[in-house]
C-alpha cells in the first residue's frame, strides 16, 4: 500500500478560502471575456501547481483531486520522471513532424503499444493527438479494410465530439444538440446495463447481435466499436460474457472488433487494458487520456494487416507523435511498470467498492455501487425506484467541491458520480476523500 511522500505541494487537503476564492473568481470573470461560452467549467478554481493528487489553486487552497484530470493524470501529476523526460526532450526538439524528418521516440511508443496491448500478433499503431482523431483513424481503417461501410456502436457510448465522433456519441445534450447532419452509416445496437436491463451477458449479446443482422446486415459491417468500460454513458460495467459473445461474432462475421479504452486504458481498471479482464483480444485498441501523463497523445494499435492496408500517406497529421509527448507516454509506461500501477489500481478498487457498499446499505439514494479497479461509481436514483437522480448528483458534487475534493458527474441521465482518482494517490488521501464523498452523499439523501 501507498503511504505519505514529501511534496512541494503538500500532501493534505486543506481550504483556506470560500470556493472558488476571490483570485479564481477574478481569473474567472476574465475568462468571461474571451473564452466561448460553450466550454463550461464544473469547478471554477484555478490551478498554479499540482503534484501526486493534490491541487493547489491561485488562493492556496489545496484540493484533493479525484478526477485526474478525467482519467489522464493516473500517474499523478508532476511525476519526477515524466517531468526528466519533458525537459530533455525540449531542449533537443520540439518538433519536425514524424512524416517529414522522423524520431525513435515515435518507433518506441509503437514498440510499447504493440507488447502492452492485447494479442500475440504482429501489430502496427499510428499516434495522433486526441481520443477523437484515434477513434476517427479506427472507423477509415476498419472500412477500408474490410470494404464495408457500416459502423456498430452502443447505447450510452461516449467516443468524442468531432463530426464523425458526434454520431458514434449516443448522448445528444450537451454533446450533439443541433450540430448535425452527422455522419452516415452509424448504427446503435443495445448495451448490456446489468443495473437497468437485468439481462446476463449472454441474453445482452443475443438481443444485441439480433438488432445487427437484421437492421444492419452483419455483411455490411466494418466495425464494432464499443468501450469495455462506458465512461461518459456512466461507467456502465458490461455483465461477464457480453464482450467476449460480441467478439466471437466479429470474428465469425469478419467485422473488426475494436475497443475505446481511452477512459479504461493504461492500468486504470485494474489492468493495463479493461478488456483483459474477459481475456478478450480486439482488433484494434484506440488509447489516448492515460497514455502520456498529460501531455496530448493518442493512438491507434491494431493487427498488422488491418493497419498495413491503409494505403501510404492515408493516416497521419503534423502534430501527431509530437516528440515531447512521446517522451512523455514512454516514461509514463516505464511508471506504471517500476510503480506497478496495476496492482495498486486494484488495491484503490477494493477500498472504494467497500466504503461506497457500506455506504449504499445507508442511504437509499444510492442504486448501485459499480467498476473495476481505479475506475469505480456510484448511480444515483429516486429512493424505492430505479429513476435517475441528477439533481442527488449535483448536489453531491458541488458538497465535494466546497470541501476541496473533485468528484465528477457523468451517465446519460447525469446521476453518476464516477471517481477517478490519480493511481499514485496515498491511503491517507483517499481514505479523506472517501470520507467527504460519504458525508456528501449522506447530506444528499
């Protein structure tokens, strides 16, 4: 287990000022100015320096963050070794674009992709700069592999907010609403939501699979995609067998399998990729969030022949594999070996399951307790029902944030709270953070 480490930041969570403090508010009234209203801020404190999984904003206050950043500080913030890596890559090169004057950073994170993501076979990855554009770069190869247009998402999924990205989002408020014509050949099959459809794994596949063959066609389809995990839809944990029933039916069909482990990648559910824990082998994985310590990184790694038959100069982009973040993703990955990050993933799970599970016993708002590993939520609802309690969540978030914790929001009806905390946190923060979310979910009940 994790215990206290020096910090420059301090290691405690400590508020010495009204949330937001008067700085942040000033900050906050010039952001008014300039900043397009449409990018909304859930906790308007603003940050000057941060280390492990504290916060410190422009007022002194130290806040205890829950959230990395959603899902992309696992390793914490202001890591020693990413920070080494950053600045010596600075001074070398900052840029050249890999497609014009390459570098062996970029080979090397596609060496780290290809022996950490899942499956024995030979693997290529291109890198880009967001989950968005990976998952773009994943529906141009499955189609042009495979000949095929149609692409099969799920309820509830969450994979970006490009054009393209925007169809495959089930959601529409705030993600969608009005920013169409989207694009075509997109198709919705039912997610597998233990909590809400009661179904096994393997009753959720075959209704699932019988919406494709009949509404799509099974030879029409390209690609499955879907996340292991469902972040945004909220951290929807897919009954045993419904993954592996989809997998085997890509593989009959000769539909690429491809799995969003943007939000569950990287040691964040309690192994490197969520969909290890079925023993399912995608064929293609897109990573972005966890993979580079904060620094904006993605890719896209799959089999050698789906990725090869993209013809040359049809994937690329001149920030892509940018050198300062492949430096970073490659001490990143080194961290979560030297730290073994997936074993104390799994330890923070435990802890957090149990707390919130003696909490559910307590307070009836409470639905269902679920995730894995560092990964964990809790579904709010109408006490005696299974309605949807958004109003409960925002109520326990804003109770969160007053008291210094980030705790966020997410689902399709915005009533989950989905923790996320950074990997390297200590058992004395998380026991206080745990702490806050209870009386904050006390208080809401």
């Amino acid at each position: 287990m994790v215990s206290s480490i020096e910090s420059s930041v301090g290691i405690e969570r400590k508020v010495v000022t009204e949330l937001p403090g008067p700085k942040s508010r000033a900050l906050h009234e010039r952001r008014r100015a300039v900043v397009s209203a449409g990018l909304t801020v859930g906790f308007p404190i603003y940050i000057e320096r941060a280390e492990g999984a504290i916060l410190r904003d422009v007022d002194g206050n130290q806040i205890l963050d829950l959230g990395s950043g959603i899902a992309v500080i696992s390793v914490g913030h202001a890591v020693p070794e990413i920070i080494d890596a950053v600045s010596a890559q600075v001074a070398a090169f900052t840029h050249t674009c890999f497609m014009v004057t390459p570098y062996e950073s970029y080979v090397e994170v596609c060496e780290e992709l290809a022996a950490v993501t899942p499956g024995d076979f030979a693997k290529t990855s291109v890198l880009i700069n967001s989950g968005s554009e990976a998952v773009e770069n994943a529906v141009k190869v499955a189609r042009l592999a495979t000949g095929r247009q149609a692409i099969v998402v799920f309820d509830h999924a969450y994979h970006g907010r490009t054009n393209l990205t925007m169809a495959l989002t089930a959601k529409n408020m705030p993600y969608k609403d009005r920013f169409g014509p989207f694009a075509p050949e997109i198709y919705r099959a039912p997610m597998s939501y233990p909590f809400r459809d009661g179904l096994s794994g393997a009753e959720a596949a075959e209704r699932a699979i019988k919406y494709i063959e009949t509404q799509v066609g099974a030879a029409n389809v390209a690609g499955l995609l879907i996340e292991p995990i469902q972040g945004e839809g909220g951290f929807v944990v897919p009954a045993d067998g419904f993954l592996p029933a989809l997998s085997a039916w890509t593989t009959k069909n000769g539909v690429v399998f491809i799995a969003d482990e943007i939000q569950s990648g990287f040691c964040r559910s309690g192994d490197w990729f969520a969909v290890n824990h079925e023993g399912v082998v995608p064929d293609m994985v897109v990573t972005a969030k966890g993979l580079a310590g904060g620094m904006p990184l993605a890719a896209l790694t799959g089999r050698a022949e789906l990725m090869n038959a993209v013809h040359e100069g049809g994937l690329g982009g001149t920030f892509g594999g940018n050198p300062v973040a492949a430096a970073a993703a490659l001490a990143t990955i080194k961290t979560m070996r030297d730290r073994n990050l997936v074993a104390r993933a799994r330890e923070i799970g435990e802890v957090v399951l149990s707390k919130l599970r003696s909490l559910q016993q307590d307070v009836a708002i409470i639905g269902e307790v679920r995730g894995r590993g560092a990964m964990i939520a809790m579904e709010l609802v109408v006490p005696g029902t299974k309605d949807p309690n958004a109003a409960a969540a925002k109520a326990v978030v804003n109770y969160c944030n007053q008291q210094g914790v980030i705790a966020l929001v997410c689902g399709t009806y915005g009533n989950v709270i989905r923790l996320l905390p950074p990997l390297v946190i200590t058992d004395e923060q998380l026991a206080d953070g745990l702490g806050v979310v209870a009386a904050a979910v006390r208080s809401a009940g």
